[in-house]
C-alpha cells in the first residue's frame, strides 16, 4: 500500500494494488475510487484533500496484533 499527497493539485491517493484501472467511480463528491477488470479496489483519490484531510501531508500507520 502507498499513500501519495499532490499539493499541486490537492489530491491525496492510497493505491492500495498495483493493476489497470478499468474503471472509476465519484462515490461521493471529490472521491474517487478505482478498479480494474475484476472488480479489485485498486485506489482511492480524495480530491481537495486539504479541506477533507486533517493533515494531508502526514500518514500515521498503526497495526492490531
């Protein structure tokens, strides 16, 4: 999994597999997510992240167990 902030254009993307987008889905206004050919979540795009995300440059990774 990666996580990739563009303050150029204020988009903040967690690809969570690599693959083709086959298609992309606005499932809420400024949220994109992608998928390929077999239906897999490829990523997912928060547009205007900076107004979405608390702090869209800082990623805090936790695990359980």
């Amino acid at each position: 999994m990666k996580v990739e902030y563009d303050g150029e254009t204020d988009t903040l993307t967690v690809i969570l597999r690599q693959g083709v987008v086959a298609e992309s889905d606005e499932d809420k206004p400024g949220i994109i997510l992608d998928y390929d050919d077999a239906g897999n979540l490829l990523s997912i795009e928060v547009l205007d992240a900076s107004r979405r995300v608390e702090e869209p440059r800082h990623v805090t990774f936790s695990t359980n167990g």
